[in-house]
DNA sequence: GCCTCGATTGACT
DNA sequence: GTCAATCGAGGCA
C-alpha cells in the first residue's frame, strides 16, 4: 500500500511533520515544572540528530538554592531571567556542557535541564547523560541563548504520552530537599541516568 | 585579584 | 564502591 509512496513524498511528510510540530515559544512560557514534565516523550532535534527526551529537572531562580539563578542574573545566568524558548548551555567540571531549555514569561527566572534521551538518530548514541547527550549532539557553548524555534536546534511535539516519574534532583550539593521533587523521568525507560 | 566550587563522568580499588 | 580530572564563573577580600 505505501509502496507506491515515493522518496519525495515521504520527505514532504517528514518535512511537514518536523514543521507543524515544533514546539512554539509559548510551550515555554509557562511554570517551569509543567514545561519538564511536559517535555517527557518529546523529540530533541539537532540538524539529522534525534533523540526522545526521557529525563528532565526543573530549576527556578529565587528560592531554589541549586539554581544558577539563586543569586540574581550574572553573566552566564542572566539567559534563565531572558524570554522562554530559548537554548541555556553552561559549562561545568572542566569538561562539560549542560543543556536547559528556559521557561516562564521574560523576566523570570527558569529552566528545564535536559538530564537523558533515548537516540532516535543515530540509534547508538550516548546520551543517557546530561553531559554525554550534548556531547553526543554536538551541542556547547555557541548554542547558548539559541532560539528554539528558530535555529537548527528545536523540539518537535509528540503525541506520546509517556509514563512520568517524579523524584528529586542529582547531583546538586544545594538544594537537593527532598521536598523539591522537580526532577521527571519516563517510567521504565533504559535510558534514564539514574544511578 | 585570588580562591573555591560545581545541575558530571569515567576510571580505578 | 570511591575518587580524581579540569576550567570557568561567581563570591568575597
């Protein structure tokens, strides 16, 4: 039945698809902790790479000790207070680079880490890892403050509704309450980065 | 200007 | 299981 589907035809829909589904700025501009649990099942794209984000942690500004932006803007944090939608991609431990996506209206601080994917494309990549998915992904320092719906790197939708975890945060030395369940996770997933 | 520490990982005992 | 690597940002004098 799909065998008289053509190549072209089959990019045209693949092409459609990845336009209609990007995820829009107003996905993000809204409390952070729904954008991480929302953010469960849907596709990271970077250029051919894909992979289905099955981890995520949510972090505020004020009142959340384990956040960059605890202390007001700097320099390197300042892009969690800036518009939603947009890319924050910091460096940490020498050697690595943390991929966040930044919520709520402008102004306010927040942002949602992604900790792990499941890779799409290529299928063997190493990304059950904050820092070994952006390695994986090509992803550092010059995507900070890349706008996610405009740039080659973006989020598609899913229709996925995936069974979420909720936990508390790894790895911090700040802010790890146990009251703080802001990390999220799909359940039974292989991929997820907990140790 | 100096000093400490980190939203981690990978290697090693 | 424990622990070192590694460098820039942020805090404080």
């Amino acid at each position: 039945m799909a065998d008289y589907m053509t190549a072209a035809k089959l990019q045209q829909k693949r092409s459609n698809s990845a336009k209609d589904s990007r995820l829009p700025g107003e996905f993000f501009a809204r409390n952070t902790k729904t954008v991480a649990k929302e953010l469960l099942g849907k596709i990271l794209v970077h250029g051919k790479k894909r992979g289905k984000i099955v981890e995520t942690e949510a972090y505020f500004g004020t009142g959340d000790p384990g956040s960059h932006a605890f202390r007001g803007p700097t320099p390197r944090s300042k892009i969690m207070f800036g518009p939603p939608g947009h890319a924050y991609v910091y460096f940490t431990y020498g050697n690595h680079w943390m991929l966040n996506f930044v919520c709520e209206r402008d102004g306010k601080p927040g942002a949602v880490l992604i900790r792990a994917l499941e890779p799409i494309e290529p299928k063997d990549a190493r990304t059950n890892g904050p820092a070994k998915l952006t390695k994986a992904f090509g992803i550092s320092g010059k995507h900070n403050g890349t706008d996610l719906t405009s740039g080659k790197l973006c989020v598609e939708n899913s229709d996925e509704r995936p069974k979420i975890v909720t936990a508390t945060r790894i790895g911090l030395a700040k802010g790890k309450g146990d009251d703080l369940k802001l990390r999220f996770y799909i359940k039974d997933n292989g991929w997820v980065s907990r140790k």
